[in-house]
C-alpha cells in the first residue's frame, strides 16, 4: 500500500463557493474558537497526559492526539475554504428572481406554503428553512421569478411548486 494521495484540485472541491456575510463569520468564529481555544487546551492536556509516563496504554493521551488531529483537520479544512468563499453581501438588481441569498415562499399542488432561503453548502439548515443552491430545489429555483411553476424531482416523486414571493434581506439579517 502506498502512501501517495493525488494531487489537491480546488475546482474540485466541495459545493459552491458563495457564502453570505453571516455565513461566513459563522465559519470565521468557529476556525478562531478551534485554534486560540480547542486546540491549546487539548495541547495542555496531552502534554499532562504525556507526563503521567507510558504512552502507549495512556487513554487520556491516546484520545487527546486523536482530538487534536481532528481539530487540525477541521482547521485546514476551513482554512481552505474560506480562502475560496466568495461573501455575497449586496441583493442582485433584479429583486423578482430567484438567487443567492434569496428568500422562497413556495406553494405545492394542495395549497401548503413553505419558505426557503437558497444559500451556499456551508449553510444548510433545515430546521432554519435554509437550503443549498447545489441542491435539486435550490438549483430548480435559480432565476426563476415570481409567480413562475417548477417541478422538483424529489425520492418520493416529482413535485410542482409555485413561487408565490420572493425577497432578499439585507446584509445584516
């Protein structure tokens, strides 16, 4: 087994590369809390842990480098992307059609209402109603405009929707 890993390409990296301006900090807060927070209390306890003597059959030392590996990771991670982001902090010029950072409200075929904000991969949160551009919902609703039919190939089924609002909020949120 070797040890070779192909060559990092950054088009290929994960979902799009827009983020709101919350969105953003959001990932900036958390990048500063695992680096001046997480990792040099982890640090603190595997240099105890390591002072106790044998290593090898040290759980406190054993999980704190697996902690610390994990912080590294998710530190690089974020490093990486948000060094690709592009932060989307003004509405676009057209306020009737669907883009990023808009907000949906959808109506299905039995008058249900349901609203949706189309963010970047870094956002998703369903409980908040936000859901990725990359998705086949959010890409469906790109560009679209108000009053405009879509259908949406969904596990249980193709549904159609109508977009009965659409609004942006501005930057602050």
């Amino acid at each position: 087994m070797s040890r070779y890993r192909p060559p990092h390409h950054p088009s290929r990296q994960r979902g799009s590369k827009f983020i709101t301006p919350v969105g953003a900090q959001r990932l900036k807060d958390e990048l500063d809390h695992l680096w001046r927070v997480l990792r040099p209390q982890v640090t603190q306890a595997v240099q105890e842990a390591a002072a106790q003597g044998d290593r090898s059959e040290n759980a406190e030392y054993i999980y704190g480098k697996r902690q610390l590996r994990e912080i590294d990771r998710r530190v690089r991670f974020l490093r990486q992307r948000l060094d690709g982001m592009v932060i989307v902090s003004q509405p676009p010029s057209d306020s009737s059609r669907v883009f990023f950072g808009a907000w949906v409200t959808l109506e299905d075929d039995n008058g249900v209402e349901s609203e949706y904000r189309i963010v970047g991969p870094d956002e998703i949160d369903a409980a908040k109603g936000y859901i990725s551009m990359d998705a086949p919902l959010g890409r469906t609703l790109l560009g679209k405009r108000l009053d405009d039919e879509v259908r949406v190939e969904v596990p249980g089924g193709a549904r159609t929707y109508v977009i009965t609002a659409v609004r942006y909020e501005p930057s602050g949120e």
